[in-house]
C-alpha cells in the first residue's frame, strides 16, 4: 500500500511545470543549508557545552529547517494544483 502511494507521489512530482520544480528544488536546498548549520551549532554545544543558548538556537534552526522543507514541498503541491486547474 505503501509503495502505491509512493509511486503516486512520484508520478505528480514528476508532471510538475519547470518552475514549480525550480523553486521546490532551490528551497530544498535552503532548507538543507539550514539544518546543517544548525547540526553544527548542535555539534559544537555537545563537545564543549558552553552555553545553553547554543542548543536552543541549534534546536530551533533545525526545527525551522525542517519546516521550511515541508512548507516547500506543500507549497509545491499546491501551485501546482492550481496552475492546472487554471489552465
């Protein structure tokens, strides 16, 4: 069942206009940046535990990461459902 839904999921992904994917893939890629930095913030609070403000700020950057991911890719789907029907 799993795996319909997937291959589902693939195929909408890979009808989407140029620019939808564009701005999909860009956002991924802020996204990621995100996280990793805050993957380095979290790293670094782990190995020398300086200050708890560092791992409030790495946990909420990675949080943000994460969110902006999701929010991409629903965004995506969304513009894309639109567009379609518009035309």
């Amino acid at each position: 069942m799993f795996t319909k839904m997937f291959t589902k999921l693939k195929e909408r992904i890979r009808h989407f206009d140029y620019k939808i994917k564009k701005i999909m893939k860009s956002g991924f890629y802020v996204s990621f940046y995100i996280c990793l930095f805050a993957t380095l913030l979290l790293a670094v609070y782990a190995l020398l535990y300086t200050s708890p403000n560092l791992y409030y700020i790495g946990l909420s950057l990675l949080k943000t990461g994460f969110m902006f991911f999701v929010y991409f890719i629903i965004c995506g789907f969304a513009f894309d459902t639109i567009q379609k029907q518009l035309i």
